[in-house]
C-alpha cells in the first residue's frame, strides 16, 4: 500500500473537487494552502501555532537543507519532523528552482515568473533569491547544467557540489518528508520554444531517474511518496504534452511547476490537469495568492504554496477582505481595530491595527511575527472557504463575493 492516497469527496462544475490528501503524519483537507518552511521553519511562526492558524502542511526545500545543516545531520535528528518539533504532513521540493537561481537567473535579478506584456523588465523576484552583488562579480554564473545533472556553487560558501536525480532522491530519502518531488529543470521565463523543450526532455529523463531511485528503496518507497513536475515554461503545448508524458509515470501525485507568466499558466491549467490522472493530487508550486486559488482551485488544483503571504507579513502587508493593507502607513498610528475583523486568528483577536504599526515603525520584531501570522490564516481561511464551496455547489458564488471585495 502507497504511503500518500487521495480520496475525492466531492467533484464541483469543471475540473473543482474537494477531498483528503492522505499522508503518514496526518490528512490534509482540499483545496489547500501549503506554507513554504524553507529550512524548516515557516518564517515567524512557532510550530506549535500551526494548527491554530488553520496550516495543514509545510513545503520545504531540498537545496538549502543540505547546504545547511545538511541532510546526515536531520536524519541523525530522526527525521525533519523531529528535528523542527512538528509532527504534520511535510513536503520537500527537489532544488530545481534552486538551480535556476544559481545558473540560469543568477545575476539577472530574475524570478520564475515572466514580466507582464505591457513591460520589457523582468518582474520583481517573488521567490527564495541567492543573488547576491559579491558574488556574481567573484564567481558569475554558479550553477551549470548538463544531460546527467547539475553542478554548482554554494551561495554560502564558495564550496562546489554535484545534483544528479539520484542524489535529490537521497537527500530527501534522508530529511524524511511525506512527499518528495522529482529533480527537474526549472528554466527562466525568457527562454525560447526550443530551449524550453530540450529542458522538458532533459526534466523528464530526470524524472524516469528520480522515480527508479526512489522506488528501489523499500523502506522509502513505504514511507514517502514521490511527486512528478509539469514542465513546459509558458508553451500550452509542452506543457500538455508534459502533462501526457508523466502521467503515464507510476507517480504518486503532480507538481505543477517551471517558468510562465500567471497568465499563461492558469490559462491552461485546466487542460494540463485534464491529462493527468484523476485519483492522484495534484500541486501547484509557487503560486497562491489569493485570486490565483479560485483559478487553480477551478481547475482541479488541491494544493498550492507561495512564499509571498511570509514575506509580505514580514515587509508589513497584511491581507484583509477589501485588500492588502500597508500597516506602516501613517493612516494606520491611531487606528484601533483590527487587521480584518472578520478573522478568527489570534492576532485579530488581541491586537489593532494601531499597535502593529507601532511595532514595525518602532523596529520590533514581534510586528513582523504578528503580520505573518494573520497573513497564514487568512489564506487558510479563503482555502476553506473555497473546500465549503466546492462541497455546497456554490464555489462561483463563495469566488464572486470574495472578488467583489478585494482589491489587488
């Protein structure tokens, strides 16, 4: 028996279901928003507060765990659940993305996503960046890319290293995840049609690789599942026929990642997911603002993650019903209500609107930790919301009133 099952419970209009993602530190109810836990931690937020906050799951990442403290030392902890003192479902990307910021992006200020139609500059990086000015004038480009894997430099010491799909696989075998997800090549959102399809080959060869590593090991195979990625960069068709290809693969469940513009990727989410198969969860990586879920969610996405809800708290954003509030803005000194008084997190419940913008212009650290922490239920929050939708028949009515509101 598989170590991760999902069980559709209900099927809405299109491609929208609602269900439970199985896995062998606890279920996760669908639609669902999945924390980035980078290395190991959710960036202000205690373990402990996880489950008050509505997160079912965390999303961790392959390449900066074993740059540090490295993927022997977690084991030797008993695992990343023991080592972070959490004991729910934890995922593990591969360190594709990685790669691309060290290679292919390095140097170029430069995220997954492409920049708008109306604009010749790349958009600004939503995602973990290891650019850094010293070493790109010192090294140049710090990751290259060849048929059998990648080498690369360490962002944080100089110090090279070698990624091939096996080695991923070992890895993540060691920090111990539920999921795992395939070694693959995420290119930049600039790279032409043929690039983008010498990359998708050379991702599915990885993914053949990464899927016989992990299913050799019995022990692992019993206890992690193993995800496959679409890839394709913003072409429909590569990314159908990723699609295609890798659900012929005997994977537990699919990510959906690369480069694209938002536009181009929700555009067709709905014909990547109609290739794969309709018992196995599906993920879609990096994206999960709060619009982007209703797309996703209507085209058969059951899970999403995004590292912006942390990183908007942390820089003073906080998301409400009417849209994202800037809570260092003078307006904000003598405002005594809370972030959104339709929130039940504990930060709406105890705190103003008036006090946190105390703490971030004075420099305290809790105003940051708060932010974040009313950012992470209120997209678990909207995810329910969307799961209840989908349950009652009336998920375009729940994304209307939702949408009506909001403001980007």
């Amino acid at each position: 028996m598989r170590p991760i099952s999902f069980e559709i419970e209900k099927r809405g209009k299109s491609l929208a279901r609602a269900g439970v993602l199985k896995t062998p530190h606890g279920d996760i109810k669908t639609p669902a928003f999945i924390a980035v836990g980078t290395k190991a931690t959710v960036k202000g937020i205690a373990p402990e507060k996880f489950a008050e906050l509505g997160m079912q799951g965390i999303i961790a990442n392959t390449h900066h765990l074993y740059l540090s403290p490295g993927e022997d030392l977690i084991e030797r902890a008993g695992g990343i659940h023991a080592f972070m003192g959490w004991d729910g479902p934890i995922m593990t990307d591969s360190g594709g993305f990685q790669v691309f910021s060290l290679g292919e992006g390095f140097g170029k200020k430069i995220s997954k996503f492409a920049a708008p139609e109306n604009s010749a500059e790349p958009v600004a990086d939503e995602s973990p960046s290891v650019w850094s000015e010293e070493l790109a004038t010192s090294h140049g480009k710090l990751a290259i890319i060849d048929d059998d894997g990648v080498t690369f430099t360490s962002h944080l010491d100089g110090s090279l290293h070698r990624f091939t799909p096996e080695r991923s696989i070992e890895i993540q075998h060691k920090i111990g995840a539920d999921i795992i997800y395939v070694f693959d090549e995420c290119t930049s959102p600039t790279a032409d049609y043929d690039y983008q399809r010498e990359a998708m080959d050379r991702t599915h060869a990885w993914a053949k690789r990464s899927l016989a590593a992990h299913r050799q090991s019995h022990h692992h195979n019993a206890s992690q599942g193993i995800y496959g990625i679409i890839q394709g960069g913003r072409y429909e068709d590569l990314r159908i026929e990723s699609a295609k290809h890798l659900a012929d693969m005997d994977f537990d469940g699919y990510g959906i990642g690369g480069s694209f513009t938002k536009d181009d990727i929700l555009g067709i989410l709905d014909l990547v997911n109609s290739e794969l198969p309709e018992d196995k969860p599906r993920h879609l990586l990096g994206i999960g603002e709060p619009e982007d879920m209703f797309v996703g969610a209507a085209a058969g996405i059951d899970t999403f993650d995004c590292v912006v809800p942390t990183r908007r708290g942390r820089t003073g954003s906080v998301y409400t019903p009417e849209g994202l509030v800037l809570i260092r803005n003078a307006e904000y000194k003598e405002d005594f209500t809370p972030i959104d008084s339709e929130c039940d997190c504990f930060v709406c419940k105890q705190f103003t609107r008036s006090y946190i913008h105390h703490l971030f212009r004075t420099g305290e650290m809790l105003g940051p930790i708060l932010a974040t922490a009313h950012n992470m239920r209120f997209l678990t929050c909207l995810t329910e919301r969307i799961r209840e939708g989908i349950l009652n028949d009336n998920l375009d009515h729940v994304r209307d009133d939702f949408m009506h509101r909001y403001k980007k």
